[in-house]
C-alpha cells in the first residue's frame, strides 16, 4: 500500500485536512492552531505545509496526515488510510497486492515517459547550438546571457518535420511519444509537434521536464507565436507553475512570491536577480497553485497584464486566496509594460514595482469603483454588492471594519447603513469537525515532550548529541529510539529524513532557531538531567514495589538496581 499512501499524500494538503478539525491560522510560514487533544489557552498546535507535518507542541504529539487522522478519529492505520483515500478520490482496490506487479509496472512505464521528455529537453539544447538564427535570437534580441539560456535549459526544434521523432525513436515506441505529447502521426507518417521554435521546457517542482512551451522563430501569420505540450499524464497547466522548481529557495528567503503571466517575464527577472517569481499558464491561476505556493508562503503577490483578461485573472484570484488564507497583492506595472519590457528598459524599476503592492482588498475596491458610476443609487448598490463578497471572507474583525469604514467613505453612507447591509448578507460560520477520540493527557506526556526538544536540538548539534551516548536507550520512547540510537553511534553524521526527524526539525525552527550556542547548550542539558530523572524515579518505583513480594536474594538484586539508577540520575543531573 505504499504507493497509494504515496498518491494519498500528493492529494491531499496536510493544512487542508487538519483545518477541519483545528481553527487554523497562518504563523510566517507554517500555520497554527489550539491543540485539539489538550485544554490549552495559547495556542502550541503547529502545521508545516512545505514539510506536510503537524505537531502539537502540548502533547508530544505529531507525524503526517495519516497519524492526525488516526488520533482524532480514534481509528487504527487501516482506518484513516481508508477515509483519506475516500477524500482524496482514490480507490484502493487498485493498490492491493494482487495488482503490486501492475502498480510496479506502471510506475516504470511512467518513469520512461519522464525519461522521454528528458532526452527531448537535451534534444532541443543541441539542436540549438547548431543553428545561429534561434541563438542569435536568445542572446541579442531577448538579451539572456549564457548561464540564463543553459539554467533554463533553451532549446530549438528543428524544421524538419520528424528530427525528434527519429532520434527518439530508437530508445521509445511512437505510443510513448505521443502520450508525453512530443510526436503524432498523420497518414501512416509521423511527425514533430514542434517544429521550428524556441523550446523552452516545461518543469515539475521537482525539476523534471514534463512538457515545452515553444515560441515561434519566424513570422508567420497563420501561425501562433506560442503553442504549449497538451495535457498529458505529466503535465497539466491547472497545477504547474513555470519556473517553480527554480524559485523555491528564493521564495523561502524573501518571504513572498510573484507570479507574472508569461513564462520569459520568469526568465528576464532571474536574470535581472529577482529569483522568488513563477509564471501562470496563461493568467489561470487555480487553487492548486496557490496551494503549491502556500507551502513556502502565506503572501503572494500578483503582477499581471493591464489588460481586462489580465486583470479578470486577478479578480478571480482574490476568493481563491481568501478561502486559503493567503495574503495577496497585486502589482500595477508603470506604462501597461509587462514585466519583461520593463526589466529590459530597467531592471530596478521591476524590483521598485514588486515592492510598491496593493493589497487585494484595496486594488479591488479601487477596480470596481473604477468601473461603476459612484454618484447614482444603482452604482453604489452594485459596488456595495461585489465589495462585500470580498470583505465578508475576511476573518480579522479589525480589518473588517476598516474595510466596512472605507466602503461607507466612498459610498457617502453612514457605517451603519454598510454594517446593516453587510450583516444581512453575512456568510455562513464554517463548523469544525469534532475530535472523536482525543488521546488522554498521560503520565508520559511530559516526558514524550521533554525527549521531542532535546533530539530536535541533538539533530542540528554533534555536540548535543555526543552527549547521548551514556544514555540508555530505554530512556527513550519506542518512537525515538532509533533516532536517538542512530545518534548515538554517528553524532556528527545528519540522520536520514524520515517523518519523525522532519517534525523535529520544524519543532527546532519554532523554539530553538534563534538561541545561540549557549543558550542550545543549557537547554539541552536542563531536558537531559529531567528526562533522565524522570526515568530513573519512575523505574525505582517499579523496583521498590517488586521487593514487598522478592526474597532476600533478589532483593538484593533490586537493591542493586536502583543504587544504579540513582547513579545514573546523579550523572546527567543539570550542571
């Protein structure tokens, strides 16, 4: 079943599926929540959606979305794989192991279709050198330098009617070239869907090539200047973002995003050294992009044309990204110029622009007004009308009553009159779902906690983690044992990802990202001394309660034991 929890969890958001138990909001980049499983007044139940974790910090607990699921519907691992394949629209008779051998299959079948489109992007890149006009055009007419044109990885198609076909053909059947949308066949005889275009490769946010947008070379016209791959099993525009596999760590250092319309207006501003920018297909954006981008951001910022079907774009954007909790913007570039025209006529104007954003609701306000006659009745009840729909999913009362404010300002009503409008119109209150089977708050709740902090800061110190090596393994819960052995044996050596480490490492990032050495070092041995004392006392207890009934002899044996316990306390005792 590995490769349906692999299908469930590329579904499925993790934020999306804890949000319907737990009221969560958006914390820089991860989102937070009251605990579901503990009284707490402060908030401490955090959710990463670019690691696809929860943990809650109350209880100890935490994993993916499997585990969540498990722990508030009080169901085994069969259960909550069960509702989330329901959720996600899978079957899962599909993965059983009597059709193992298939799945095997097709995931290999799949995996040379991505090889085919690879070699078509290498293709292309040779292709390119060979002929001076396509060059000639990258380098002076777009003005892209070298390293631009090889990073991402310009290619041409020749005129030829089947150059790729052929050269493909030798490693793939026609079959697979014509579901990754590279060839077709017409009258017996194949042929190149691209041909005589700039190729410029189409990528996953892995990196992969799983499709070509190709711009036309010479002027024709009977011909369109841009043609993108056709949705195929790699490729779908409704959930790519170009540029994406490129952006990601551009996007985490800045804190925002940009998304622009065309896929050059992407290529220009990495050149021009503005990184956190991906491109639309088109001017669609789906609720899957902006999901994709809420892994690495909660503020994004739109730039695209001025034109209506630009602008149209964006107004359907803005409930998308309300429903997401996602902090738009939009961009109003000088002059109409699209983002590319203005970097080549000056690359610090484009920076000036992204920095100078409107916020959704403002740029909204201003559009709508724009368009309606705001001195007549029926202009005022239309603008008042679409207003609301946006200021209605606002969820911080502050900035709903600015908005209520700036609404009666250019309405000329009294806020009373916008209020009573808007309350009459006010959306329903979603209901979370109920917590069937909250784990009880036990005795080793404390413990599992103090365990939790000391291997997220022993996973990023050697030196912390030198200091595990007299620990006794038991000392550690079933879950952090291997961890916490592998520590043990390779302290300066990284452990590999698996699902516990990543949800110490965004327990690090909350608590321990900014304390210095110092401060890593007494915290650590403060939880150390504690979790082994803790251990000791509660295995004395054990100890002492066996003697009532044991013989002198194993009495003894007891009374060994615990001298070694109280010893071992005395060793990790904080300093």
């Amino acid at each position: 079943m590995s490769d349906a929890v692999a299908d469930i969890k590329d579904r499925l958001n993790i934020e999306d599926v804890v949000s319907e138990y737990v009221e969560l909001k958006r914390s820089g980049r991860n989102f937070k929540g009251l605990s579901p499983f503990t009284n707490e007044k402060s908030p401490s139940f955090m959710v990463s959606p670019e690691k696809q974790i929860w943990h809650d910090f109350s209880s100890g607990q935490g994993g993916d979305i499997f585990s969540f699921i498990q722990a508030v519907e009080g169901v085994d691992f069969k259960g909550a794989l069960e509702q989330l394949a329901r959720k996600a629209g899978i079957d899962l008779a599909d993965y059983r192991t009597n059709v193992s051998s298939q799945s095997k299959s097709n995931a290999k079948a799949k995996e040379r279709l991505f090889q085919a489109v690879e070699d078509a992007a290498t293709f292309y890149q040779k292709e390119l050198l060979k002929h001076t006009p396509p060059l000639k055009y990258l380098r002076e007419t777009r003005g892209y330098e070298k390293q631009t044109i090889l990073d991402f990885r310009f290619g041409y198609s020749p005129e030829k009617g089947d150059a790729l076909t052929q050269a493909l053909l030798k490693k793939y059947d026609m079959n697979e070239l014509k579901k990754v949308g590279l060839s077709g066949e017409r009258n017996g005889r194949s042929y190149d869907m691209f041909r005589g275009r700039i190729m410029i490769p189409l990528r996953d946010s892995q990196g992969r090539p799983v499709g070509f947008t190709a711009r036309l070379l010479k002027k024709d016209p009977d011909a369109p200047k841009y043609i993108n791959t056709p949705a195929t099993m790699l490729y779908d525009k409704g959930r790519q973002l170009y540029g994406f596999s490129q952006a990601k760590d551009a996007i985490r250092k800045s804190g925002f995003v940009v998304v622009v319309e065309g896929n050059l207006d992407v290529v220009a501003s990495h050149q021009a050294g503005v990184k956190n920018v991906v491109a639309s297909a088109g001017t669609a954006l789906t609720q899957f992009h902006l999901k994709e981008l809420q892994r690495f951001t909660g503020d994004v910022r739109v730039a695209f044309d001025e034109d209506n079907a630009g602008q149209a774009a964006v107004e359907r954007t803005i409930p998308l990204a309300q429903e997401l909790g996602l902090e738009m913007s939009v961009i109003s570039l000088p002059s109409g110029k699209d983002p590319d025209e203005l970097i080549k006529e000056n690359p610090k104007a484009w920076q000036k622009a992204i920095e100078q954003y409107t916020y959704m609701v403002d740029w909204l306000i201003n559009r709508i007004a724009g368009e309606l006659d705001m001195t007549s009745a029926q202009g005022k009840r239309q603008f008042t009308s679409k207003v609301f729909g946006v200021i209605r999913q606002l969820k911080d009362p502050v900035e709903m009553e600015h908005y209520v404010g700036k609404v009666a300002e250019r309405t000329g009503v009294s806020v009373e009159t916008v209020k009573a409008k808007l309350d009459s119109q006010s959306a329903v209150t979603r209901r979370l779902k109920q917590v069937k089977s909250a784990p009880h708050d036990d005795q080793d709740k404390e413990q599992r906690v103090r365990e939790q902090h000391l291997l997220a800061i022993a996973v990023q110190r050697s030196d912390i983690a030198v200091q595990l090596q007299k620990v006794p393994l038991d000392v550690f819960s079933d879950d952090a044992q291997d961890l916490a052995r592998s520590l043990q044996e390779h302290p300066g050596v990284t452990p590999a990802k698996d699902d516990y480490v990543t949800m110490l490492s965004l327990l690090f990032e909350e608590f321990y990202q900014s304390a210095d050495t110092g401060e890593l070092a007494y915290q650590a041995n403060q939880l150390l001394s504690r979790l082994v004392k803790t251990y000791a006392n509660n295995k004395k207890q054990s100890l002492i309660a066996d003697m009532e009934s044991a013989n002198d002899s194993t009495q003894k044996t007891l009374l060994t034991a615990v001298k070694q316990l109280d010893d071992l306390a005395k060793q990790f005792a904080a300093h």
